[in-house]
C-alpha cells in the first residue's frame, strides 16, 4: 500500500548551494584553458532546423488525403519525432547557440517555432533562462511541479495521464506561476505562428493541421523523444538534481541528453559538449546517467515513489538572486513550512553525514530571516 501524504511533505528540501555553479569552479579551476576553447556558436543548429521545417512542411502536404488512421500514425512516429526536434532546437537556440549575434538566434526560433501550431518560441527562451538562474526553487524554475500537481497526480493512471499530456502542462505551468507580460517579440511570435497555421488549413486542409498540431502533442507526451523532459530533473538517484543522457536520440535532439554537460556550461554549443565529458571525465563518469528515455518513461509510470514530486526543491538563502524576486519570495513561507516538515526524510535522502547542518538550514531560521527581510520590503511607503 503507497503512504499517501500532504504534497508538500513529498518534496526533497536541500540546503546545498547549486550544483553547477559549484562544478563549474572547480571545473574551471582545473582546465579553464581547455574549456573555454569550447565556447561559442554552431552553424549546424541552423541547418539541422532548416532541414526539419522543411521536411514538416512536405509531410503536410503529402498527408493532406491521406485516410486518418494514417494520418494520426504519421502524426505519432513522424510530427512527434520532428516537432519534438524543433521544441529541442528551441532550447539550444534560447542560449544563442546558432549564431554569434542574438537577433539571428531569435530569427532562427522564430523561423523552427512555425511547424509548432503553437507560439512558444519567446517565453520559452525567458522561462529557461529563468530555470537556469533559479534552478530548484519553488517561483523562479517553472519546470518545478506545482503543490496541486504533486496532490493529484499520485499513482499509473494520473501519472500516465500527467505524461500524456505533458508538453501541456510545461507550457501553460509558466503562465500561472510566473506570469510575464506580453512583448512587441511576443505579438511576432504570435503573428507568424498563427498565420502559418491559417495557411496550412486554407491551403493544404484540415488534416495537415492536424498532423502538425497532434505531432506537437504526441511528441511531448507519451513519446520516446519527450523522456528528456523526465529524464533530465526528476529524482532518480539520492541526492543528484540533473542527470544526462548517453543514447543514440541525442543525433535528433540537439544533444539535449548532456544535460549536466549543458547545466555545467550552457556557453558551449550542442555539438560540442561531449567534448567537456571528455576533458573532464572524473566530473561526469561517476554521476547516474540515463541510457533509455522510454525506460525512463516507463520507470516514473510504474515506481510508486516517483511523481510529480521527485524533484529537489531549494531552500531559499539570503544574498543570493532569488531571494529578491517577487515570485520565489510569495512562496517563502510554503518553502519554510514545508522544509521543516521535510527535514529528517532530506538528511535520510541525502545521507546522514549532511543531516546536522540540514536540520540547521531547514529549520526556518534562514527563511524566516528572509520573510521578515521581504515583508519589510514589500510593506507600502507610508
């Protein structure tokens, strides 16, 4: 029988600082010279999304009179695979990775967003940024799991709903969370979307757009391409908050599986991150990684102890860039509770040699300094 327990007594609270920030020192430190080298842009993104779009386009058209069941099969093993490639391009875009110059990095998502249906092109380059600077705290890394989520979604049926319908949530979670306002970038991105899908119904027809729209969510659901977004920070071993990936769906994903590679150094371009395992091998070679994305899939449907909740949340420390961003600050006082009551399972979790200074940090001291600190900010001038 699974214990069924409040949401937030689920969360693991760590004290600990980042850990890519810390690794990134030390790697650094040791072999700055070398790692710097691999820094810049890759025009390969740029060719490997061209040729993607392209090839969507095509497939809308060649479906346009097929039979459905053809078309929803195609959608599946085709759309899926490619847009879940282009939603792959989008991240390695965000970091302006294709190009030296920003603004042809912001074209080219633009331009690999077309095929989508759906304008994400724009805020999902200002969430992730976002995720990477608050990486584990509850207001600022919007890939974090909501309390309702990790409340309702508790064992195979939700979950393997939650799964199906993942993409989903990743986009629209950001929007309650960590609401942003519209940009004149945000209008484009809309424009151009919307009108390529109102050309795709009027000049191919109904089944194109459906192929297209239904590879975007097949493709981030229950999809072999989509295990990276489970994979990648969902808690499968004690205490490691990003995991990588080695298998061959990295050559179709911009090697998004290098995700503690990509954590470590988001300045080095997709092509060449294997290259910083290699350089540094005693950083990496020892940390669990990933083989199969549709075992991990299958892993978080199946294990009782895995949901919506397997992810490592961050105590809040005084000093430090969340500490003064309105969205992580609304949620301090959850964070102070829910780090008490978390306290013993955290040190359990990570072992018992942390436990002493987990009791220390989690207690509510260090919150509780940073709620009275932000309740005096947030007080109106009088």
């Amino acid at each position: 029988m699974v214990e069924r327990r409040p949401a937030a007594s689920k969360f693991l609270w760590v004290s600990s600082g980042e850990p890519h920030s810390i690794r990134r020192r030390e790697i650094l430190a040791k072999y700055g010279d070398q790692i710097r080298k691999l820094y810049g842009y890759d025009h390969a993104t740029a060719w490997q999304v061209l040729a993607v779009v392209v090839s969507q386009f095509i497939m809308a058209f060649l479906v346009r009179d097929w039979a459905w069941w053809k078309v929803w099969v195609a959608a599946y093993v085709v759309s899926g695979t490619l847009n879940q490639n282009l939603f792959c391009a989008q991240h390695e875009i965000s970091h302006f990775l294709a190009f030296r110059k920003p603004a042809y990095n912001k074209l080219l998502a633009l331009f690999g967003n077309l095929p989508l249906v759906v304008p994400v092109a724009v805020k999902f380059r200002e969430y992730h940024h976002d995720h990477h600077i608050f990486l584990g705290v509850d207001g600022g890394d919007v890939d974090l799991p909501t309390v309702i989520e990790s409340s309702i979604i508790t064992g195979f049926f939700s979950k393997l709903f939650f799964t199906f319908i993942y993409l989903s949530i990743y986009a629209v979670r950001p929007l309650l969370v960590r609401p942003k306002s519209a940009t004149m970038a945000d209008l484009v991105n809309w424009a151009l979307v919307i009108g390529t899908d109102v050309g795709v119904l009027y000049f191919l027809g109904f089944k194109s757009l459906v192929y297209l729209l239904a590879g975007s969510l097949l493709g981030g659901g229950l999809h072999p391409m989509a295990g990276h977004l489970i994979a990648e920070h969902y808690m499968f071993a004690r205490g490691q908050e990003t995991y990588s990936y080695y298998g061959p769906l990295n050559l179709l994903s911009y090697n998004v599986g290098y995700h503690n590679e990509h954590h470590d150094f988001p300045q080095i371009p997709q092509t060449r991150l294997h290259k910083l395992r290699h350089i540094a091998p005693e950083y990496y070679n020892s940390l669990y990684a990933h083989t199969s994305w549709c075992w991990v899939l299958w892993r978080f449907l199946v294990d009782p102890s895995m949901g919506p909740w397997s992810r490592m949340h961050r105590v809040v420390r005084e000093g430090t860039p969340a500490a003064n961003d309105k969205f992580v600050g609304s949620r301090c006082a959850l964070a102070a509770e829910a780090s008490r009551q978390d306290a013993a399972r955290s040190a359990d979790v990570l072992g018992t040699g942390g436990s002493a200074a987990l009791q220390e940090a989690m207690g509510g001291k260090s919150a509780a300094r940073l709620i009275r600190k932000q309740n005096i900010e947030n007080e109106p001038a009088n």
